[in-house]
C-alpha cells in the first residue's frame, strides 16, 4: 500500500506549503497532490478573498524541491487548459523531476471559478465529451514518437510535437478522478491507467445509498469499472484504483463531527485506530494507494498521520 497527502492550495501561505513538502519528503510518504482550483471550493464557504496558489506553478515546486516524491493533482481540471497543453506542462514536469509526474485529469465541475474568471462553463454532457475527447488526445500524444494530427469536435492537432517526451515509459501515467458511472468510468476504461475516488466527491445521493466513504460504493464502481474495460477490450487490471480521502485525525469527537459536516460524507474522520482500520478495510478490497486530505494539511497534521496511522501499515 503506497500512501499520499493532498495539500490545501487555498486558505494558507507558501511558508506553510513548503513546510508541508519538506516534512512529506524527508517522512514515510511516497506522493504528495494538490488541489486544481482558482477559487476555495464549495466547502470554504465565504473563504475568496483568502489566498489561493496555481497548482501547476506548485507541482513544478515540488519537482524541483524534492527527489523521492511522485506528483499531481487531485485532479487538473479539464476546462481550464488545452489538453495539449497540459500534455506539454506534463512532460516538463516529469523531466524536472525525473520521471515522478502523475498527469491527473477530471472534466471539472466548480461553476463559480468559470465564472469569475470569464471560463466557459459547458452543460454536464458536454463537459464529459470534452473531457472524454481531451483524454483520447492526451494519451496520443504521450505515446507517439512522431508529430500528431487530431480532429476532434472541441479539440485538434496539426502536425503537433511533443518533445522532450516524458521520462517515464511507455508515458506518463494518466489517473482519471471521478464518480461517474456512464461517462468518466468508461473514459478510464478507454484512456486511464489510475482511477481516483474522490472522497469530496461522494454526494447526497451516493451516501444515502452507501453511506459515504464506504466500501460499498467502491465496490460498486470498480465492477462498473470492468463491465466498461470488457467492452473496451482492456483488462482492468492495467488499471491501478487509488483513493482520495477527506481525513480529520482527532479523539474529540465535537472536533471531527463539525469537520465532517463542513466536509461531506466522504470523510473518514476519527482516531488513529479508527483510520487504521478504514485503511486497512481498503487495502484489502485492492486499493493501490490511499491519499489522505487532511485539514489543516500543516507539516503537524502530516506528521502526526505519517506517526499514527503510516506507521501502522510498514
């Protein structure tokens, strides 16, 4: 089991975003992820007017700050870049860090940033074409040694290179974030080699049925998973399953109650043998690799997971 932290881009400093890559780097950890927004999400509630980092400018950061670490984001946002040249930031980044970038991808879902910063924002439906369409180019020209020409509905190519290329081999690894079960689940099939499943993304519906970061609703999509890579002709198990996870590492109870409902279902919030536990129900089901969320996501909170809950599972 390999373990993440996913640092907050939004409401902190650069001091204390340094601070946390220095502690991650130098303690058990193996990746470290951030946040792709402009704008504090839904659950930092009155929080524009606080700080906020790009999180591209960030990872390249990273790159250069550390020599262990794997990178991404949890995810890049498909609207807010041509994915070609997402492509071209993706193998700088693997080159600066030697071949330790994730190219992490979602169709992007936070209206308001669209809006404040004059992006479009397309109907769901077309987002996922977008996004389904952006992957199929993504993985093109990650893959091909020569030039690519791309005619698609929202996105094209004329005789593009890509070079330098990406360290890794045969390409990047590109991780696919999303719940969705007709659409983004199907693109993974087609285009990904990692799925994420995001804990801030498990909604109202899913935890009424599932009850929140549950094992049931992994379960469930992993089988829709491999009814799609059937149909696709792939095997799933090229595939690597990977969770993101909401995390309040806390024996009061008052303190992770409130964070959970600030959060959403998808948190796992409680004590260390509590975390343990919920780790180890996941590691059991086949997941890969756990990133933990937490908030605040401070040098101290990380040093206290690495401590109480990495520990556990050396």
């Amino acid at each position: 089991m390999k373990f993440g932290a996913s640092i907050s881009s939004y409401t902190t400093t650069w001091d204390s975003i340094e601070t946390a890559i220095k502690t991650m780097e130098s303690g058990n950890w193996d990746s470290i992820w951030f946040p792709d927004h402009f704008i504090p999400p839904a659950a930092w509630k009155g929080a524009e007017d606080q700080p906020i980092f790009e999180s591209w400018s960030l990872l390249a950061a990273v790159a250069g700050m550390t020599e262990r670490l794997r990178m991404g984001h949890m995810v890049n946002g498909n609207t807010y870049r041509n994915p070609a040249l997402v492509a071209k930031m993706a193998t700088t980044i693997d080159q600066i860090s030697r071949g330790r970038f994730i190219l992490s991808h979602g169709a992007a879902w936070f209206q308001r940033e669209h809006e404040a910063y004059g992006w479009e924002f397309p109907s769901l439906r077309e987002r996922s074409d977008r996004f389904e369409e952006s992957c199929a180019l993504i993985r093109m020209l990650l893959n091909s040694e020569e030039p690519v020409n791309f005619k698609g509905k929202y996105y094209s190519l004329e005789n593009a290179p890509l070079s330098p290329r990406s360290v890794q081999k045969p390409h990047i690894p590109i991780m696919i974030g999303g719940l969705g079960e007709k659409r983004t689940l199907r693109t993974l099939a087609k285009y990904g080699d990692m799925w994420n499943l995001d804990g801030f993304g498990v909604g109202k519906e899913e935890n009424v049925r599932y009850g929140g970061m549950s094992l049931e609703l992994f379960n469930r999509k992993v089988d829709i998973l491999h009814k799609h890579c059937e149909d696709a002709g792939r095997d799933p198990s090229e595939i690597s399953l990977t969770i993101s996870m909401p995390t309040k590492l806390s024996n009061n109870q008052t303190e992770t109650d409130a964070f959970i409902q600030q959060v959403g279902p998808g948190t796992v919030a409680g004590s260390a043998d509590y975390i343990v536990s919920r780790v180890g129900e996941f590691m059991e089901a086949g997941v890969d690799e756990i990133m933990f969320s937490p908030r605040p996501s401070d040098s101290e909170s990380l040093q206290a997971l690495d401590e109480e809950v990495l520990s556990a599972f050396d």
